[in-house]
C-alpha cells in the first residue's frame, strides 16, 4: 500500500464520516480546490478505494447531476489486535471505524519479545487464513498491549512494531491499550486537545495535542499510575512503592465498598474487583449514600493531584475519565474536580467529563494506529478556539 497524501486523507475521512458525497460537498466540507479533490477522488477510485454509488439529485453549481462517491467494497481493511493479560481479541476494522470480524483468544503465560512475537503471529496467521479472494488487502496492523506484559525491554512497542512490520510484510504499530483507546475516543470527540484518563486495576492516561497522539520518546507517555503518592506505601508492579495506582484503583474501590457496606466476605477474589461491585458503588454514590461518597472523595485526592500536575505540565483543558463505572460515573467528577482545582493556577480552567468503558474501543483504537494513515481524525473537530482565560 502507498503512502496517501494530506488531501487524500481529508477525502477518505469525510467520505467514512459522512459519505456518500459528491466532489462539490468534498471541496465544501474539506476546503479544497474543487481540482484538487477532482485529482484526488480519480486516483481513489482507480485504486479501488472510493467508488461512484449514484449521482446526487442536482449539484447547483454545475447545473447537473453529480456522481456520489463512498468507500469502495474492495476498500483496505486494518487488523487491530487488543492483547490483555487474560485474553486477546483480534477484529477486522475498515475505513469506516466498524468492526467487520472479531474473535476472541486466551492470552497465555509470556515470558519474554520472542514469546509475545510468537503470539501475535500466530494471531495473524488466523487473520490471514480467514481471507479469500473476495476480502479487501489488510493495510497494516494495530497492537495495543500491556506495558509490563513483557518487562525489561525499552521501548517495547516500537521494538515489537519493528520486527513485526519485518514479518508481515504491512505496516505494524504497536502502542500500550490507553494510548490505542484515545485514539478511539479521538475518532469519536470534535476536539483536538484532551486527556483520557482510565482508572481500571492500573491507571494510565492518553493524551492528545493538536489532534496528534503524544507517545513520548519511548512511550512513556501518560503513565500516571505510577507516580508517586506514599513513598513508603504498597509495593507496585514497576518496582517502586507506593505508586497513584496502588492507591487508587478498581479493586480497592470495590474492596473498600465491600468493607463499608459489610459484605466482603473471604474467598470471592474475583467479585470483589468485578464490574457489577464498582456500579453499585457509583449507584449508592448518585443515591446519596454517605459511605460511597466518601470512598469516591478520599480516592479524588491522590488522582485529583495527579491530574492536576498533568495539566500543569501539558497544558490541556479537557479531561475523559474512563472506567467502567457504569451510568452513574458522573458522580465522581464534582469531587475530581474540586481537588484538581485546588491544585492548579486558580485561573486555569478546565473541564472533566465521564465516558463508560467501551470494549470495542480497544481493538477500533488499536486499528487505528495503522487506519490513521489514511484517515486524519482531526478535520473533524471545530476549529481551535482559544478559551484560555489568564
Ligand atoms: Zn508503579
């Protein structure tokens, strides 16, 4: 696959946002010179990626019909891989951001880069065997995993993306899961600066300037779970103590719950981390309860801190809390909120606004790693105004 140029991107993203449309509402919506988008659309569908699908009623500034154009059935497609501890999930993703296949596969025990690139292959190697003649080129390939899925390697990802590429023989980017879950919520959100922050057994934070994904220079990045709170705290799975995540987290929130309401009992691990126990914690919490409210504001503090030396430093206005807290995850922002401000210039203004977890986000967000080269998330968003009040 060729390298698409800034306007072919422009096109292919308007067309899988809003398509069909005609060469006239591409050079409207995308401002381009209508030769311009004339040039671009016959390449792509020459090259079988757009295709005509009827004509528009009339097009009024050329006095005639014109030819509709959309995404070509023979389209590329993208593989996005989301490799969790426990199991792995591997989908086909087209243009559109949709999920056209998915299965679902244990993760097994990794030890080191070679098992885990044995892994994926093998992941692959289904994908590909799944593809007849009738199924478009696959594009390129998404990963995202666990960061210390595989500890002692720096810069794991792009290492792993590198010698996968080799592999396959299509572009391969590999990223941990938050950051290929921003990527998600990027897609979805008409704004080009945010944080998204997930509080799940680890925290961890994506962040997006100016409509680029920021990784760092070894994909560090947004690793906020593991600053440190209590240096004399619980011992972490980076090797420190008393990291933000061994802190604040899924199991302690529902262990805490369980504890206040009464009803931990021993023996039922799993449940007490599980997704229904953290609902019901939000629920009593929206109802009013005083224990729920104070187990949500005592865990504000140490996050609410954390995401306060992220503003400071990036700059960015908009937070997406992330988790699966069901439909009343709100209801921890007011608290978030007030101990952020507390801890920022206290002319700085932002904003925190909830998302429940989306699972498909993971394998749509790891397609994306690879899909964004054909697509350009951030036409879609108003242009930047500047709020900033100083
Ligand atoms: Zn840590």
């Amino acid at each position: 696959m060729r390298e698409m140029t800034d306007n072919e991107q422009r096109i292919l993203t308007l067309v899988g946002a809003d398509g069909p449309l005609s060469k006239r509402d591409l050079s409207e919506r995308g401002r381009m010179a209508w030769a311009t988008v004339s040039k671009y659309v016959n390449r792509l569908e020459r090259e079988d990626i757009l295709e005509r699908t009827g004509t528009s009623v009339c097009d009024r500034h050329l006095g005639k019909n014109a030819y509709l154009y959309d995404l070509a059935v023979r389209a590329p497609l993208f593989v996005g891989i989301d490799i969790e501890y426990r199991t792995s999930r591997v989908a086909h993703v087209n243009l559109r951001r949709q999920i056209c296949r998915q299965q679902v596969f244990a993760t097994p025990e990794i030890a080191d880069i070679e098992e885990l690139i044995a892994f994926v292959h093998g992941l692959y190697r289904v994908e590909l065997e799944a593809q007849d003649e009738r199924t478009p080129p696959i594009a390129g390939v998404g990963i995202g995993l666990p960061r210390w899925l595989v500890s002692g390697e720096s810069d794991l990802f792009l290492k792993l993306g590198e010698r996968l590429t080799d592999l396959f023989g299509v572009p391969v980017r590999v990223e941990n899961n938050i950051r290929a879950y921003t990527l998600f919520v990027l897609s979805q959100l008409r704004e080009t600066s945010f944080l998204v922050v997930s509080v799940r057994n680890g925290i961890g934070a994506g962040i997006v300037s100016r409509g680029r994904l920021h990784r760092g220079e070894t994909g560090l990045a947004g690793e906020i779970g593991h600053i440190t709170i209590d240096a004399a705290g619980r011992q972490c799975r980076c090797g420190k103590q008393g990291c933000l995540e061994t802190i604040v987290n899924q199991r302690l929130l529902c262990e805490k719950y369980r504890v206040a309401t009464g009803t931990l009992t021993s023996g039922c691990e799993e449940d007490v981390a599980s997704d229904d126990c953290l609902r019901e914690l939000f629920t009593a919490a929206h109802q009013g309860a005083q224990a729920a409210l104070t187990i949500l504001e005592e865990a504000a503090i140490p996050l609410g801190r954390s995401l306060a030396t992220l503003l400071l430093v990036l700059d960015i206005q908009s937070i997406y809390l992330v988790g699966r807290f069901g439909q009343h995850g709100a209801v921890w922002i007011d608290s978030l909120q007030r101990e952020i401000q507390r801890n920022v210039d206290p002319g700085l203004s932002f904003s925190v606004h909830y998302r429940p977890l989306d699972d498909d986000g993971y394998l749509l967000g790891a397609a994306s790693l690879v899909a964004r080269d054909y697509l350009d998330y951030s036409i879609l968003a108003a242009p930047e105004v500047s709020t900033r009040r100083r």
